[in-house]
C-alpha cells in the first residue's frame, strides 16, 4: 500500500513539474537579430517604424491571432515573392540566407513576438 501511494504521489508529482517546462523552447533575440544583421533587413525594416518595408510591429500585428502567421512570415522570407513597398512600387523580397529550419522559425517567431 505504501509503495502504491510512494509511486502515485512521485508520478503526480512529475506530471506537475511536466507542466511547468514550456512545450516549445524560448525566442533566441540574439540569433534572430544577427541573422536579420548579416542579412541587411534593416535596410528596409525596423521594429517600429516603417522604411521601405513595414514595420516588425506592423508585420507582427497583421499575422496576430493567426495559426498561419509563422508560416507565411517564413514563407515571404525564403522565396522571393512580390512585395509592394509604401510608396506602391513593387519588387522582390530578399531571401535569407539560411537553409536552417530552426535558424527561420526563430526570425519568425521573433518578428511576431514584436
């Protein structure tokens, strides 16, 4: 009986601990602003306010709420697509230069925490 109640209170207590651990690791700040250095993203973008480009602040608020939001921020940073700048014209958006997974889906998730 004791070890019944000893193995309970251990796996309760596990399980409690479990969720405290965040289920996904934490934004890398550093990393995501050194990849947008070394790839000269603020040439156009800024945390608050627009250049050429919008804002992360503005970035970040039209994906806000979205599920789709990480996804379409990685997509627009790795594949060129047209982008309409504010003063209407238009040209290509400029690729990252990384194939690591992790490396864009931490820009991304620190463009959106903005």
């Amino acid at each position: 009986m004791k070890s019944k109640f000893s193995l309970l209170l251990t796996g309760s207590f596990l399980f409690a601990v479990a969720g405290l651990t965040p289920a996904h690791a934490a934004v890398d700040a550093a990393a995501a602003q050194a990849l947008m250095d070394s790839n000269k993203c603020g040439k156009c973008h800024a945390v608050d306010k627009s250049k050429t480009g919008p804002s992360l602040q503005k970035i970040a608020a039209k994906y806000k709420g979205k599920a789709d939001g990480e996804a379409n921020v990685i997509k627009n940073i790795t594949t060129a697509p047209k982008v309409k700048l504010d003063d209407g014209t238009e040209e290509e958006h400029k690729v990252i230069k990384t194939k690591d997974q992790a490396q864009l889906k931490n820009l991304a998730q620190w463009i959106l925490s903005h």
